[in-house]
C-alpha cells in the first residue's frame, strides 16, 4: 500500500474537514439558538429547542453534510488503494479530486443508502473514540447518564448495535463494488454478499483482530504518553499547580492520540478489506519491495517520538492553556447536601446541625409548598422513598407532615430549618419546580428578608423563570442555576449569579469563562477524593457533597501530597 499518500491524505482531510464541519455544526447550532430565542441550551429547554422548524432543517443538513463528508473520505481510500492494486500512485490533488468524483458519481446513480452504509460503518469503526469523546469530551454525557438507569434504554443500545453489525457486515465491501466497480446499490450489496457469504469468518476475524489492535494501541500509547508527562513535569512544577497543568497537557494528548487512532482504524480497515476482497476473488496485489526500518519497528525512535509528544502537550499546556491563571487560588466553599446526609436523615434539623458540626460553610435544602401553602424542606414529590408512603407533599396538610417521620426526625418547614441556621451557617435553597404559576419564590424572599438573612441565602433553582422573578423582585438577590450540563454562554444570564452545574461538566473552560463573566460556579454532587482533587484544581467556587469531612480534608490542606498513581488515576478517568 502507498502508505505516503495515504498518510497524507488523511492528515489532510481529517484536519480540513474537521474544521470546517465544527465550524459549520457550531454556527448551525448557534443560530438555532438564536432563532429560538435561547442563549444557550439545557435539559430543561432542549425538548422546545428540538422541535423549532429551523432546528430540524440545519440538524437534517449537518446530517447530510456528516454523510457527505464520511462518503468523500470512504472515496479517497478506495481510490489509494485501487492505485495500488495498479502500481498507481495518484498524488494528493488526485486522490481528492477522484474522492469527490466517486462520491458525486454515486450522486448521479442515486446509491442513496450507499451513504447511509457509510455512515453506520464510520459509526461502528470509531464507536470505540465516539464512545470515549461523548463521556469525556462531555456534550451530551448527560443524556447517557440519564439513560444508564433505564434497562430499556440499555437493550435497546445493545440491540441497535447488534442491529446494525448484523445489517453492516454482509455490506463490508459494497463501496469498493459501488464505487470501483460502479455497479448500482442492488448489484453492490449482491456482491459483497456473495464475498462475505464465501470467507465471513476470515474477514469477521481480520476485522476484529484489526481494530482491537488499533485500540489497544492507541490506549497504550495514551498511557505511556500521560505517564511520561507525569514524570517530566513532577521536578519543575510543585504544589496545588501540578495537577491543574497534567490535566491541561493530558487533555491535549489525548486528543492528539485520538486523532491519530481515527486515522489509523480507517485506514486498517479499508486495507484489510481491500486485502480481503483481492483474495475472495482470486486476485493478486503486487507484492512490495522490501523496505527499510521506519519509526514503528525502530524503538529508539518510537520512545523519542513518544517523549516529543509528552513534552509538546506539556510545552502547549503551559502557553496556550490557562494554567498560569491558576496561581492565584478561588476558596473553595463547601455546601453540605441536603445537610450531612451520610450522617443523619436528608433535609432534617438533625442534618443541619450535623452539617455545621462538620464545619460546612453552606447546608443546600430543598423546598417545596405543601396543599395549605406552607413552605417544607423535602426533595422528593413523593414520600415514598424516605418514609414509604405513597403520597405527594402538595397533597398534604403541614399538620399531616408533622405527623410522619424520617427515622426519628420530622419533616421541617423552611421557617424551622432558617430560624436554627441564622447566625450559624448559611443557605442554599433551592425551590424545586412545580410549575410557574407557584408563588413559592416571592414566599422564600420574604422569609429571607423577615429572618434578615440576605447575606446568608441563596436561592437556586432548575426553574430559571423562578429566579428571574426573584431578581425582579430584589436585585441583591443571589440565584443560582441549576443544570445537568449546558451548551452556550448561561453565565451571562443577568437572572443568575452562579451556575450549579453535575460535576462530571465543569471543566477547565467553563470555569475560566464564568469567572470572567463575573459567574460563580457551583459542583454537584462530589463524594469522590479523586473529584474533589480535580474540582480544587480547577479552582471550582463551590462544591456540594455528602461529606463534608472529606471535602474539607482535601479542599484545604496545604499540599496537595498526590501520588503518581493518583495522578495517573484522575488524569484517566
């Protein structure tokens, strides 16, 4: 194979395709968001988002775009390959320009679902870094968490996969027949058939074995490459730093790595099965001169290479990221959830004193109305998980609450929970949602004022209409939104002073541009010591946790005391 041209190739049109569809998907989405009166995007508006007209028309063109562009690509392998076949070496203007032939010859024949089958094989040929971008890279990871705890949702993945596999497979070589041998849809899929049918073990097993291969290759090099950052940059950078610059360079390697991967895995692919094809039929690929020693067989060369792509991470951290603007440290703030809820009954008096033992700097409650209008600290709607009764609290008279108990606690009303909190520790309280004709903020607010407790509550919600009335009503007001994840610019919402965002979300940008924005940003719900590292790193405003002893024994030690292995685990995670 012309392993120059293909190199080339790719290199060259995964960076120029690249930019240019997230540029287009980007400003696609951003003017949707703009057509739909959003500045930015949540769980809580994205079902409206979705159902705007001009939303559906620029997803159906970035649809169409992503099949084009997956199709050109498929092309200009076939037709590297195919030269190869012929002893050609079509150079790069070539292969491109016969790249976007075939693909418009495909046009003109209306093979149609000929890029259909190009995209579910990129699909299963990069599950494995889509897979690792979507709960990493963090666009959408909430919608997969949200679906992990339906078993419906997991068959149905699982089934969907298998679908596709079972449909795919027996099509492996329909672009080379489609696009070298110019047949119509029909005749492609009849003969790829057929060469699957005669050798699917062969090819089902070189297919496998390759992309393993690929993966585990990449992994591996991640791994060394993250590990040798570790290593050089643990002499020269001390202290709370360190970690916030590993984090910065390991996010860079592995988009570095991930790229390379991407290349890798579709041009082993199409090899294999241009190999594959060549064989079922009976053909011969010339054989190639013996070649001399390239970088891959030489290990010398691999390690400097390996090192050159840790430093140069490290080197492009330090200068391009905003690792030197975390010199200066945020206090971190510590919000113990629902009170101390690993040590007493959620969201009761005893949590909250419990939460001030344990020295929290803010106790998060959530409040809702009961069916007389008093306003009670209790998450769930429904009684059922905590005290298994299946009653809703808007059904319920404050007397019958009093009545039930959370182990030995009762459930409090928010004036209980203010008066043992004034003067003690401070407040976030956040209105659950029950629906925008609620009167609930503007009861909160007088309470606030009655206790004169401005300066220790703040009040937060995933109802942003909530928190607009209360800035109507009271500018100095602090509110807070909160959100599973988001896409856009929420921070420079006036409705809101920070942003109570999952854990899993914030990252090193979101924090940076909130802060600028003179935002807030608040994590929730932290548990973990290798979390609570990350967030500190990222100089998070706030984090609310379940245990507030943890929080405090990692946000304010003086050294932060990680171990390489500790560093390896959080920078992999």
């Amino acid at each position: 194979m012309n392993r120059k041209n293909l190199l080339i190739f790719e290199v060259f049109y995964r960076l120029v395709s690249g930019v240019i569809y997230l540029r287009l998907a980007n400003g696609g989405l951003r003017f949707c968001l703009d057509q739909a009166g959003y500045s930015y995007l949540t769980p809580g508006n994205m079902m409206d988002f979705l159902l705007r007209p001009w939303t559906a028309a620029v997803l159906l063109g970035i649809g169409a775009l992503t099949l084009l562009l997956v199709t050109v690509e498929i092309g200009g392998l076939v037709t590297i390959y195919s030269g190869t076949a012929y002893s050609l070496r079509p150079g790069l203007p070539g292969v491109i320009a016969a790249a976007v032939k075939r693909t418009l010859e495909q046009l003109r024949r209306r093979n149609f679902r000929l890029f259909g089958a190009a995209a579910v094989w990129a699909l299963l040929i990069h599950l494995f870094y889509l897979v690792r971008a979507v709960t990493h890279a963090r666009p959408f990871l909430f919608i997969m968490r949200e679906l992990e705890g339906s078993r419906l949702a997991r068959y149905g993945a699982a089934l969907g996969l298998a679908a596709c596999l079972i449909w795919a497979l027996p099509l492996v070589f329909v672009f080379h027949e489609c696009m070298l041998e110019k047949r119509g849809w029909k005749n492609g899929t009849d003969c790829s058939r057929r060469l699957w049918a005669a050798g699917w073990r062969q090819t089902a097993g070189c297919l496998l074995l390759i992309h393993a291969a690929v993966v585990g290759g990449a992994v591996l090099l991640y791994l060394a490459a993250v590990t040798l950052a570790v290593f050089l940059a643990d002499p020269f950078i001390a202290g709370d730093l360190e970690l916030a610059f590993l984090m910065e360079a390991s996010r860079r390697i592995e988009a570095a790595v991930a790229f390379l991967a991407i290349i890798a895995s579709m041009a082993a692919h199409f090899a294999a099965v241009s190999v594959l094809r060549a064989d079922l039929k009976g053909e011969t690929l010339p054989c190639r001169k013996p070649q001399r020693e390239t970088g891959t067989e030489n290990p010398a060369l691999f390690l400097i290479l390996l090192v050159l792509l840790a430093a140069g991470c490290l080197f492009d951290a330090a200068y391009n990221g905003n690792y030197f603007g975390r010199a200066v440290s945020v206090e971190t703030t510590i919000t113990a959830h629902r009170g101390s809820s690993l040590q007493e009954p959620e969201n009761t008096l005893a949590a909250v004193r419990a939460a001030m033992e344990q020295m929290a700097d803010r106790v998060e409650i959530d409040v809702q109305e009961t069916a007389d209008g008093v306003l009670v600290v209790y998450h769930d709607r429904n009684l059922n998980r905590l005290t298994g009764r299946n009653r809703r609290i808007q059904d319920m008279t404050y007397e019958e609450l009093e009545e039930i108990r959370i182990g030995n606690e009762r459930i409090p009303s928010l004036e209980q929970v203010m008066n043992l909190a004034k003067g003690q520790i401070d407040l976030n309280i956040e209105l659950k949602n029950t629906g925008n004709d609620s009167r609930m903020p503007e009861k909160v607010l007088e309470l606030i004022r009655r206790y004169d407790m401005m300066s220790q509550c703040v009040v937060s919600s995933v109802n942003r209409s909530y928190l607009e009335r209360l800035k109507e009503l009271d500018e100095e007001i602090q509110t807070g939104y909160v959100v599973s994840a988001a896409y856009g610019r929420p921070y420079d919402d006036e409705a809101i002073d920070f942003l109570s965002i999952r854990s899993d979300f914030v990252t090193a940008g979101l924090v940076q541009a909130a802060h600028e924005a003179g935002r807030m940003v608040c994590a929730w719900t932290v548990n973990d010591r290798m979390e609570l590292e990350r967030l500190r790193a990222l100089n998070v405003d706030d984090v609310i946790t379940d245990d507030p002893v943890l929080a405090r024994e990692v946000l304010f030690r003086e050294e932060v005391g990680t171990t390489v292995v500790q560093y390896l685990r959080m920078l992999l995670k």
